[in-house]
C-alpha cells in the first residue's frame, strides 16, 4: 500500500510511508514483500522537497515575467519618489512649496520669467531647472511631481494598512462570533457600504480639511489616509467575514474547539492563517483603489491640502492649463497611471499565482 | 411581492434616515465650520454673522437643526448657502442632463463588457484575449477625470472632432445632444467596461468548468445553446448587482468629476461646486438623493435576479 507523502504536491510516496502489504499494491510498482525493508529509492540528495502553498505560489510568480516587470518598473517609481528631496536639494534647487512669481531663469543664454507678467506660468524646460515647467505660484513643478508621489504612495499605504488591519479584524470578529459582533459591528459596515465611497469620502474630506480631527490639523496627509482606509473597510470585512463563517465549520476548527482552545487562540493559529492568501490577494487591489480614491478626493479639493502636492492636484490644477500646456496635467496624470497599472497587474499576478485554479483556467 | 415591496420600503426610509444623519452629523462635528459665516460673507462683522446664525436656526441645539433642515428639505424649500438658490429646484433642473450622460454611458458599458468579456473568455488565452485584458486593465487603471482630459484634450483641442464643452437638450436637437455628449460618455464608460469584462470573464471561465454544463453539451445543446442559456446566463448575476449600484450611484450626482471637466450642468456639478464651497445642503440633499436610487436599484435587483434565476425568490 503507498501512502502518498500529504507533504508533497507532485504525489511522490514518501518512502518511508511504505508499509509492505500486498505485492504490486503500490502505484510505483515496487514490489514489496512483508517485512522486507525497501531500499530508498529517492536517495540522499535526490529526495523531492516538500513543497508548501506559498513556495508553489512564489514558483508560479517567478515565471510571470509580465508581473515581474511591472514589479520593477513600480518600485522604481517608488525610488524615484524617495529621491524627492535629493532632486529638490541638488538638481532642481528649490523647495516643493517655495513661490517664485517673480524669478528668472536663464535657459541656453535667454533669460525668461518663471510666471509671465498676466500670470501664465513657464513651460517644459527640460532643463534641470524648471524642468517639467511651473505652476502659477512659480513653483517646480517636476520637484512637485516627486513630492507628489511620495504624498500619494503614502496616503496609498497607510490607507492600506488601516483597510487590511480592521477589515480583518471586522471580518474575523463578526465571522466568528456573530450574535453580538455581528449586532454591533455589521450595521455600521452595511452603512459605510450602501453609502457611495465617493460621496462619503468627499463629505468626510470636507469637512474635516477645515478641522482636523483633534490634535491633527485640516491639512494633515493623515486625514485622506484615515478617510480613504475608513471608507473601503467593509470592501475587505465582507469577503473575510464569509470566509471565516465556513472556515469556523471546518473540522479543524471544531478539533482545535474540542481540544479546549480558546476563541481567541483558534482565531489568531487556526482561521487566520487560512485566510492568509485571500488578504494579500487584496492588498495590491487595495492600495490601487486607495491611491486612485485619493487622487479623485484631491481633484475635488476633498482630499491632499495645500500646499502639500499629490497627483491628484496636480493632476486638478494642470487642467486649468489643458489647451495651451497638456504636460501640466498629463505628466502627473501618466505617473499616477503607471503606479496604479503596476499595482494591478502584479496584484493580477500574485492573485493567479495563489489561485490554483487560475492554471486550470488557461488550459480550459 | 406586497411583503417584500412593504418591507423594501421600510429598509429604504431607514437608509435614508441614517444617511442623512450621518451626513449632518458629519458636518455638525465640524468645530470650525460655521455656515452663519459662509452665508454673511467674507466681510460681515460679529454681529450679522449672529443675525444669520438666528435666522438659520445656527444657535438652537443638533436635534431642532436637524429637524429643521429635513422640513426644509422635503417641502421643497432649503437653499444652499452660497448662491441662495433653491436646492430641491436645482436639482429638478439639473437632474435631465444627469439622465442623458448617464443612461446612455450605463447601456454603452453593459453591452461592451458583456460582449468583450464574453469573446475573452471563449478565445482564452489567444490574441483577442490578450488584447482585451490589456486594454481592461489600463481601463481600470486611469482615473475618470483624468481621463475626461485625455480625451478632451486629445479630441476637442489637439483634434477638434468634438465640442469641448456644453449641453444640447435632447428635445432641441438629438444628434447635436449626442455629438456634445459623446466624449463624457465614453470616459464615464471606459472605467466600467475595464471592470466588468474583467469580472465576467473569470465567472464565464469558472462556469464553463461546471459539471451541468458538460451535462447540457452532453444531451446535445449546441456550444451556442449551451454558452448563451447557461453559461452567459448564470454569470450575469454579479454583473447585475454591480450593474444596479453603480448605475444608482451615478444617477445620485457620482459623475461629478465628468460634470465638472466637460462642464456639463448636471447635479454632479453643482456637487462639485458646493463640496468646494463646502455648501452644506447640496452635500446633503445630494447624499440623500444617491442614497434613494441605491435602495431602489438594489430593490430591482432582486427583481432581476429571481428573473434570470427561478430558484430565488423575492423574500428579503
């Protein structure tokens, strides 16, 4: 009788798991006679690692070399923004905020102004200086960009992390202790849900701007970040809340119950771990939907404050300028395009990978 | 169905309820927002803005301005604060416009994702395939106001093969209201059709691996029969519900971006304009507004849904 090796995906029986039964039993074809001690046949070095579903996973993605490229092209977006203040201090010197209405610049020999005496600011110089233009405070609009960006990346992450945190954490709670969780917590999400993110995003963004919310001011980054995670919490809640309602049935579960463990140590050892994949198949959809909702509450004037830059109001005050200088709007516009792209084919990528079914699916 | 009409309404006046709610709530926990000075003016002194805030009704307590502004509201009197205009009467007003870029850009998306997403699936894995689920993915990942610019600037200014701006009513002209209204629709369009053919090809390939449909190839249907009648058939569902909120979220003023970049006069413009005026009874009226068609339409859906599949039936 072969016992396949539960350890191993590709079905090898694990040699050791043999127990001599009746001769020809086995699908290798070993004869084994009773009490005979079978040589290994995967000797020392050639055994087949055992393979767990995230290696499987990871060997998946490591052949997706579309994901990997994109994988690369947006962690260089990510470096390019972390050099923001090398490019404001050493390339470009000037300041993300500092106005220059009034300056010059001096390109191939001609001095021109940086804001034109009727307010319409300077182009593309290509230069180091100026180099994707200014906007009408005189300000460097490519020092803006990369400030922007980091504005963006960072309201994109920490919005995130607040989405992965309490939407697992709703979704783990109401899932598994439903009566009173559910009674006090699923109200609440059903209200977040049937309210349109943007609408109540934008309310939220109004109105706290001019607040803040306690010690933090109006136009802190932390507001859109808190905003945009709050919004789309149940968009994760509710997926992981069904999960655990027919994880909580499993038989393990009901072992791990039976055996006296507790509900909080069944939550964190045996349902969370189960429902590892499924979370970081959202956090790459997350972090696309947050950065793209930040860019949307910024373009209504909900979102990123003055005078701190993100693309999105860039994006919002190059359009003024649309007829005569396209670059305004469409260089922060193509930057957020790519970030967002990047995001979603290797969030494509992982979420195949994971999926096993996703193999099936292309050879159907 | 007179149960599940009597108990949709309820659910939908408890909706409502909360939403408006939330939505003054929100503005009410505001401490430095004060709308007695927004409607006195940049230069008013202490004591008009007093005058205002008694007028309004600022100084009574939460509850009193509440129940004030909802009377206002549903007799049909409020005014913004900013241009003193009638907010239920703007809305009236602006709402047809709201209709004629939504409802066509609604059909536009649905046929062209169910007809991409479908041939997608059927040639998975081949060119058309391919083709199709790059272009989804780019969809989804361009915001809708940017866009609207591309497209205005690439289509009205770069190549003037369309307007830039402005509406045509449908009754005035039809072709010239559909050549205005051509470009917003598209770029309302786009982001939806990325979506939903991605979404419906992943059912469509789930589905087509079921046991009953191998049992209705079997018993002699025609892959036709067997794609359009159960497959096609059976994963519409998720399409549909998401179909019916985001058509409900639109019609409420959730296409403000487009509004405000083709200049549109819609309700999301005038959203717009009041989110930067931080003009509170649009704001709320607008809330509540999408909040009505998002109750109504998932009503619908449950209609639709027992339509295409008998087993459901309309109970909740």
């Amino acid at each position: 009788m072969v016992i396949p090796d539960p350890r191993s995906d590709t079905g090898h029986p694990h040699p050791e798991a043999i127990v001599g039964t009746s001769p020809g039993g086995g699908t290798t074809g070993i004869v084994i006679t009773p009490g005979e001690r079978v040589a290994d046949p995967w000797a020392e070095g050639h055994h087949p690692p055992a393979i767990g579903p995230w290696k499987l996973a990871a060997r998946r993605l490591r052949r997706n070399y579309v994901a990997q490229g994109f994988l690369v092209l947006f962690l260089v977006l990510v470096v390019l923004c972390l050099l923001a203040p090398f490019y404001a201090s050493h390339i470009a010197h000037i300041g993300p905020n500092t106005n220059n209405v009034t300056g010059t610049i001096n390109i191939g020999g001609k001095t021109t102004d940086v804001v034109s005496p009727d307010g319409v600011p300077i182009g593309p110089t290509f230069s180091s200086r100026y180099f994707f233009g200014a906007d009408s405070n005189g300000r460097d609009l490519a020092v803006r960009l990369l400030y922007g960006g980091r504005t963006s990346l960072l309201i994109g992450g920490i919005a995130t992390v607040i989405i992965i945190v309490f939407g697992t954490l709703v979704g783990l709670l109401t899932g598994y202790f439903r009566g009173v969780a559910d009674m006090l917590l699923r109200p609440l999400m059903e209200l977040i849900w049937s309210f349109p993110v943007v609408i109540l995003g934008v309310a939220l963004g109004t109105a706290l701007a001019l607040g803040g919310i306690g010690p933090v001011k109006g136009n802190s980054l932390y507001i859109p970040a808190l905003i945009i995670g709050v919004v789309f919490i149940p968009y994760l809640g509710k997926p992981i809340r069904g999960e655990v309602l027919r994880l909580r049935e499993q038989d393990f579960v009901q072992a791990a119950r039976v055996q006296g463990m507790g509900s909080w140590k069944i939550m964190t050892s045996e349902i969370l771990p189960n429902l590892a994949s499924m979370i970081t198949v959202f956090v790459p959809m997350m972090l696309a939907y947050a950065i793209l909702l930040e860019a949307y509450l910024s373009f209504l004037g909900a979102g990123v404050q003055a005078p701190n830059a993100s693309w999105g109001t860039l994006i919002s005050d190059g359009l003024a300028y649309i007829q005569t200088t396209p670059t305004f709007c469409l260089v922060p516009g193509a930057m957020l395009v790519l970030t967002v792209l990047s995001i979603n084919v290797v969030g494509d990528g992982i979420r195949d990978a994971l999926d096993p079914r996703a193999q099936v699916r292309v050879r159907t | 169905m007179a149960r599940f009409v009597v108990r949709r309404m309820a659910s939908a006046i408890l909706l409502l309820f909360a939403v408006s709610i939330v939505v003054f709530g929100i503005f009410e926990v505001i401490p430095s927002y004060n709308p007695a000075r927004a409607i006195a003016g940049r230069n008013a002194t202490p004591t008009t803005v007093a005058e205002v805030s008694h007028k309004f009704g600022f100084d009574k307590p939460v509850y009193v301005q509440y129940g004030k502004t909802m009377e206002l509201i549903f007799t049909g009197q409020v005014i913004d604060y900013n241009d003193n205009l009638n907010v239920d009467a703007q809305f009236a007003q602006r709402f047809p416009v709201t209709l004629s870029l939504v409802v066509p850009a609604a059909l536009l998306w649905l046929v062209a994702s169910i007809v991409l997403g479908s041939i997608s699936a059927l040639r998975v894995g081949g060119f058309a395939d391919r083709g199709i689920m790059v272009a989804a993915i780019l969809g989804v990942s361009i915001p809708v106001f940017l866009l609207a610019a591309v497209l205005l600037y690439l289509f009205a200014f770069k190549l003037p093969w369309f307007p830039n701006t402005g509406y045509v009513p449908i009754q005035d002209n039809p072709a010239q209201w559909a050549y205005h209204l051509f470009l917003p629709w598209i770029s309302i369009a786009i982001l939806s059709i990325g979506f939903y053919s991605r979404v419906l090809r992943s059912n469509l390939l789930d589905m087509i691996n079921e046991d009953f449909v191998r049992t209705a190839r079997a018993k002699g249907l025609t892959r036709r029969q067997v794609f359009r009648h159960h497959v096609l058939r059976n994963s519409l569902m998720p399409i549909v519900t998401m179909f019916g909120l985001d058509f409900a979220v639109l019609l409420g003023g959730a296409a403000l971006v487009t509004e405000t970049v083709f200049n549109l006069p819609g309700i999301g413009q005038y959203e717009a304009q009041a989110i930067g005026n931080l003009d509170v009874p649009p704001i709320l009226v607008g809330a509540m507004f999408t909040a009505f068609f998002v109750v109504l339409f998932s009503a619908l859906n449950d209609i639709v849904y027992a339509l295409l599949d008998p087993r459901v039936r309309l109970t909740a």
